[in-house]
C-alpha cells in the first residue's frame, strides 16, 4: 500500500513538473522573434543601424508590444560580409526560427542572405542597402533603400550642367559602390570623357598612386564611390597633397557627417548624392532625440540611420495587420504606400524596392547644405 | 610621372619596412612569427595622434615610444614567455600573437571608436621633386626610417647587445653555454620592436588615416615584405619591404588598382616557391 502511494506520488509528481514546464516555456514563446543582421562591430557598425533598431523595439515593447506580446530582436552581427551574414542568417532562420529578418544593413550583407531567406520564405526586409542587383530579387525579399542606380544619373547630369567633360573615377569594388560608377560612366560617356576608371579592394589604405593615375589623367571632375567612408578622408588628402586641383564629387557614403565635420576644410566644395529627405521633420526630429537620449550621440548617418529605425515600425504594423506569417507580412509589403516615418514616406514598387528620391548636397564654409 | 610612382613606393615602403624589421628582431630570437606586432604599431599610432594635440610631434612620439616599449614588454613577459616557458609549439604563439592583435584592435575601436582620424595638422601641396610631388613629412618619413635602420644596423653589428642576438638566434643553446642570458636577449629584442614599431606607428599617423585595424593591414605588408627579403636577415627585410612597395605602386599603376593586395602575395608565394630563406636569407642564424 505504502508503495502504491510512493508511486502515486511520484506520478503526480513528475506530471505537475511536466506542466509547470509547459507553462513556463510557452510564457517564452509568448514573444513575436524577430531578426537582425547587420555590422555590430566593424568599420560598418558606425551606421548605427543596431542602435536605431533596438531603439524602435524598446520603444514598441515599452508601449505593449504589439496586441500584447513583446518583440524578441536576435540580432546577429553580420560585419558587412557576405561570410558573416549567411552565418547569422542560418542560425536566425533555422535555430531560432524567425519569419523575418531585419537586414541586411549594407548591400554585401543583404545580398548574401537574400538567396537563404527566398528558399525559406522568410521575410527579408534591408535597410541602407542600394544595389541595384537586390531589386526583384524574390517573392519575400524587400528593402526601404532605393536602388543607387539613379546616383549615377543624379551626379553626371550635374557634371554636364557645369560644363565639364573629363572625368575620372574611382571606386570601391563592392556590390554597392560599383554599380554607381558604372552608372556614371555611361552617364558621361553620352556627353564627355572618362580619363580614368579604377577600383580598389576593401581595406586599402594606400592611393598614392592612384592619384598619381588621376593627375596625370588630365581629369576636371574626380568621382569617389566608396563603400566605407574611411577611405573619402585619406584620397581626398593625397589628391590635395599631389597638387590635384580637380572638382570631387561623391557618392552618398562619402557624406558622411562624422568625417567631414572633423576636417570641413579639406571637403570644401565637395558635391555628394544624398536621398532627399527632410531632416527638420517633426518623425526626424523626435527620432533623433530618442537616438542622442540613448546613445549620447547624434543619429550618425541621418537618412539611413533613419530608415533602419523605420523599418522595425514597418514590420511591426505587418505583424498587428496580418499576424506574424511571412505571407502575410509578404503581403502587406507589397502593398505599402505612404507610410510616414523619420526618414520620409516610404513606399514600395514592384519590384520591392523603396520608392525615394536623391538630390545633391555640398560642403559650403564648412557647412553641408543643399547644391543648387 | 613613372618617378612618381617610385617616390609613392619609397615612403610606402620605408613604413613597411619599419614594421618588418620589428617583426623579424622577435622572430629572430624567439623563433615565432609575432603578429602581434601590428598591435604594437596600431598602439602606437593611435597614441601618437591622441597626445599630438597636447603636447607636440616631440612629446608625442615619446609617448608612443614609451608605450610600445611598455606594451611589448608586458605582452612578453606575462603571456609570450608563460608559453615559451610551458613549451608551446610556435604554432600556439603565432595564434595567441593573432589574438593580441585582434583584442588590441577591439580596445582602440571601443576607446577611440571606429571613425577614421588623421592627425590634426593642415594638408599642404606636396613639393616638386624632380617632376614628383612629396610633402615635408613624407620626406621626414623616408629619412628617418633610412636613419634608424642604420642605426639598427650598427646595433646588431657593433654592440652586446647586437652579438648577444645574433648569439641567440644562431644558436641558443650554445650561446647559453657560453654564458649569454638568452631570456634577457628575448626582452631586448621585443623592447627594441617596440621602439620600431612606435616609429612606424609614428609615420602611420603622420601620413595617412588611421581606423582601428590598421595594424593588420601594416603588420601584413611588413610581413610579406620580411618574408621576401628573408626573414631573418635585417637588411634583407628592409630591401624586401621597399620591393613590396615598388611592385605594390607600379602593378598599380600598369595595371590595376584593384590588384594592389593580390600583387603583393603572388611576390610573397613566388618567393616561398623559388627561395624560401627570401632574396638573402640563410638557412640557420640571422644576418646583420
């Protein structure tokens, strides 16, 4: 008899373990995953898209989540590599299990896992990445960024305005920065000469002679297309220590803040591309605060560190419409027009690429303000 | 303009150069490839534009000097000769001196962020030599490393200090027995690497943009460079090192830019293929 009771006892108790178990793992499952790639660390990281997204869910959780459930961000730190990026996305996709990933934030990345989310029908949605080979890439892959195609566009019918026609070009050799140089080439090709047309791989941290090349080229206009922007700062110098007396134009990586508030003298006259968008806007503004409260830094890189923080938004309104389903997420994507967030409207196009807008901005006594 | 693109290679290589002969003093005594020197020279650097603002190229470089020497000897005595000590192959210390150089980088990108820096002076037009542009401090840099190699010459030629290493890396048993205390060489050696990594560091910071991985990029040029003229000859890294630039500066210019790194290593592959040992190498000991 004493046995029996033993064994009951242990029945009941084994079962009310079981049960306490279920409880508490399907209280953790009680959260909508969501995925992030993008550069943590890194001379990408500087974008800050890590920040503002975290930012955008602290926020959203901090007011109930979405109908009630918190977001779980995973976030994975991609480096702007290809390697880095599938390996973060493997472990998102198939041992955490999302069914949307944030990311990539720069085109290497986002192009790297673009593939691996289309196979699994996991939404990718990218931010800050502008190369024209993402657009129609697949049923469940968007981005917020507008192809870069029409950079180069932007930036030759600004060269023929001046009335220049020798240009040269150099370029990072990147799924991002190379796209606009070709795009420029045969932008200006139409109406004036490119003298010269390099690249340089990731990491160099010599242009000497490629300067040398540029001053010998006879070129009026140089066109710098960077990928990270440590190297705007050190070609600009050795073009300037050569005795180059050439115009630069940029890219939009090439605007950025940090650097050329740290030297305004030697960007002086520098024209970049920039996405149009308007940084006194009241979603700007309140964003930015929020940024420099958290961070005790300004937003980093205005517009694209804007729209990473967008994106999260995007998403969650996806989720609270149609439920975290990559279809209907897929669905509600395609469909975005007009949505309001701190880096402008956005909208979407059949292609799934952000509908925006560039325009030119220049460094005037020190000050970076529009071109006219 | 083709004696442009050899000034562009002499103050290219005159840096290379700098780090290569650091690396090969430690790899002469201690036998392993010390990549850890690139954070010596990433150290360096940094330090060397923090304390630019305040107290001038001079007390700058005193800094970085001081700091480097510290920093090596640091590294040597709490983790290189722990390891030595328990018998770690080389493979092991090429590994852990990897890990140095990838932990030092992460502390500068966290203290000094990611952000590229240049050292606080105005950017002025270069000076015509012969047709070619050069800037005052690249003329500096050229210059001062030709001196302090010289001088590094000597050391290893003229002084106790120089025979003892020498001593050691020819044969460390013997020169035990004939009463050299090859632990206090070991020290010497990664104490003077400080000091020419500190000098690199110092030109680095000089004469280019710094991010916080500048160290590997350095470290693995000077390497190739070391490798080419034969890594335990000093005078041999050196010239190896002006040929990085050279081939460097001219494949870029005659072909293209984007082959810059790839030029580099087919030389580094070419010369473990045809003459291991490097253009004047020898198989056992070190060369002056």
């Amino acid at each position: 008899m004493d046995k029996k009771r033993l064994v009951n006892f242990f029945i009941v108790l084994v079962l009310t373990i079981v049960i306490v178990l279920l409880i508490i793992f399907s209280g953790t499952t009680e959260t909508y995953k969501i995925g992030y790639v993008g550069a943590m660390t890194g001379p990408m990281a500087k974008y800050g898209s890590y920040e503002a997204v975290s930012l955008a869910i602290d926020e959203i959780n901090d007011k109930g989540g979405i109908s009630g459930k918190q977001i779980e961000l995973i976030a994975e730190d991609g480096k702007c590599n290809a390697q880095d990026a599938v390996a973060g996305a493997n472990k998102l996709i198939f041992q955490d299990g999302v069914k949307v990933i944030l990311g990539g934030h720069c085109s290497p990345e986002s192009l790297a896992i673009a593939s691996l989310s289309e196979e699994n029908k996991v939404i990718q949605l990218a931010s800050i990445t502008t190369s024209p080979k993402y657009s129609d890439f697949g049923d469940y892959i968007f981005r917020t960024s507008p192809s870069s195609a029409v950079q180069g566009e932007v930036i030759s019918n600004a060269i023929k305005a001046q009335g220049y026609t020798k240009v040269a070009i150099l370029f990072e050799k990147t799924d991002y920065a190379e796209p606009i140089a070709a795009n420029l080439k045969t932008g200006v090709e139409k109406f004036g000469q490119v003298v010269y047309y390099d690249q340089y791989v990731t990491g160099t941290n010599d242009f000497k002679t490629e300067v040398s090349k540029i001053v010998e080229s006879g070129a009026e206009i140089v066109f710098i297309s960077p990928q990270a922007p440590d190297a705007t700062l050190l070609i600009v110098k050795q073009l300037l220590e050569q005795g180059s007396t050439a115009k630069i134009f940029g890219n939009d990586v090439t605007g950025n803040l940090s650097v050329i508030e740290k030297d305004p003298t030697i960007f002086e006259g520098m024209i970049f591309t920039t996405p149009s968008f308007d940084s006194n806007s009241e979603m700007y503004l309140m964003f930015s605060q929020k940024y420099k409260e958290k961070y005790g830094v300004d937003v980093p890189y205005g517009f694209w560190t804007a729209e990473s923080y967008d994106a999260v938004f995007i998403i969650a309104n996806a989720i609270n419409e149609n439920g975290y389903d990559s279809d209907g997420i897929k669905t509600y994507l395609e469909a975005l027009t007009g949505f309001k967030g701190s880096s402008g409207t956005i909208s979407i196009n059949a292609l799934h690429d952000g509908i925006r807008s560039y325009s030119l901005r220049t460094v005037k006594s020190g000050k970076i303000v529009n071109y006219e | 303009m083709l004696f442009q693109v050899f000034v562009n290679a002499m103050i290219v290589g005159s840096i290379y150069a700098l780090v290569a002969v650091g690396f090969v003093l430690t790899y002469t005594t201690t036998k392993f490839l010390n990549f850890g020197h690139g954070a010596t020279v990433a150290l360096s650097a940094y330090l060397f534009l923090v304390s630019f603002d305040y107290v001038g190229y001079f007390g700058a470089f005193i800094v970085a000097c001081l700091s480097a020497v510290l920093f090596n000897f640091v590294v040597y005595q709490f983790l290189y000769k722990r390891l030595m000590g328990k018998k770690a192959s080389k493979v092991i210390l090429l590994l852990v001196s990897f890990g140095v150089l990838i932990a030092v980088e992460s502390i500068i990108q966290i203290v000094f962020s990611a952000s590229p820096r240049r050292l606080n002076v105005p950017i002025v037009e270069g000076l015509n030599l012969f047709g070619a542009k050069i800037t005052g401090i690249q003329i500096f840099i050229v210059i001062i490393t030709i001196l302090i190699l010289i001088a590094v010459w000597i050391v290893m030629k003229k002084t106790k200090v120089g025979l003892g290493l020498r001593a050691i890396a020819d044969n460390p048993d013997l020169a035990e027995v004939y009463g050299l205390n090859s632990k206090k060489i070991i020290v010497a050696s990664f104490m003077i690497a400080g000091v020419l990594g500190a000098i690199a560091g110092m030109a680095i910071s000089l004469d280019y943009v710094i991010t916080p991985t500048v160290g590997t990029g350095y470290m693995i040029k000077g390497f190739v460079g070391a490798v080419t003229g034969g890594l335990n000859t000093v005078y041999g890294s050196i010239f190896g090192s002006y040929v990085v630039g050279l081939f460097e500066n001219y494949g870029a210019w005659f072909f293209n830019s984007g082959y810059k790194d790839a030029i580099a290593f087919f030389l580094l592959f070419i010369m473990l293929i045809i003459r291991p040992q490097g253009l004047f190498g020898i198989k056992k000991g070190i060369r002056g």
